[in-house]
C-alpha cells in the first residue's frame, strides 16, 4: 500500500471510516466531493486528531485515496452534538435526526452507545485526491 501513498505523506497515520467496507466507501465518496467535512469517534478511540494533522483516508479495500486534515477538535456529550456539525457530516439528508439515528445504529453495533456518551467531534479539510490509482 505504501508505494500508492505518494513520498510526502508515507508519514501520515491511515484510517477507513465507518465499520463496514460498504460504509468506508460511502463516506469517502462524500469526502472526495467536498460534502463532508466532519466526523465523530468516541473520545478513547485510537484515532483521535489534533488541529493540523494530516491523514490519509482508506477505501474500503484498505486502498489509500485522499488526505485530509484536521481543522478542528470539540468534545461532546452524544446528546449536545448540534445540528450544523450534523451538517457537516453530510450524511443522508444531513438533519440532526438523521445524524442521531445513524450514529445510534453506529455505536450500537460498537457496543458503545449512550446518549451521553463523550464525542471526539472533528472538521477536516480534503487537501488531496489520489487519482492515478490503479481502478478497482
């Protein structure tokens, strides 16, 4: 995978979002054309980001596709995330509703969900698109 990444950002951490190859796919479409522009994880998760961090993001294959970095970092009690971070997650319809039942279902299947759960609540910027890889 590393040859994939090109040289100036083999440094960086990688992830896939979501929990499932279909989902890690899903989001990143959404990434890749600008809507969205956010995201949520549990606050012990490994992955945790600092304003400035770049990543590189994975598709479902666990093939590199972007870089993005973090411009922002808000922790959040599960019931206090707001509608326009919702938004900004750019999911389904991007209502707070929307937010809420999927991230319900989300950490349900984690096994990790509360409504007062603490979130590491995060805005990203795309820096970069991968678009010489090979197609899949």
């Amino acid at each position: 995978m590393n040859e994939l990444i090109p040289e100036r950002y083999q440094h960086l951490r990688t992830f896939a979002f979501g929990d499932s190859p279909a989902l890690a796919d899903e989001l990143l479409e959404l990434v890749m054309k600008g809507v969205k522009t956010a995201t949520c994880s549990t606050e012990d998760e490994p992955n945790t980001s600092t304003p400035g961090e770049r990543w590189v993001v994975l598709d479902g294959h666990g093939e590199p596709r972007c870089v993005i970095e973090t411009t922002e970092v808000t922790y959040r009690r599960f019931n206090d995330v707001e509608a326009d971070f919702a938004f900004d997650e750019g999911e389904g319809d991007r209502s707070l509703a929307y937010w809420r039942s999927a991230h319900r279902a989300y950490f349900g299947r984690l096994g990790r969900f509360s409504e007062d759960m603490m979130l590491m609540c995060e805005r990203f910027r795309l820096v970069e698109v991968f678009g010489d890889l090979p197609p899949r």
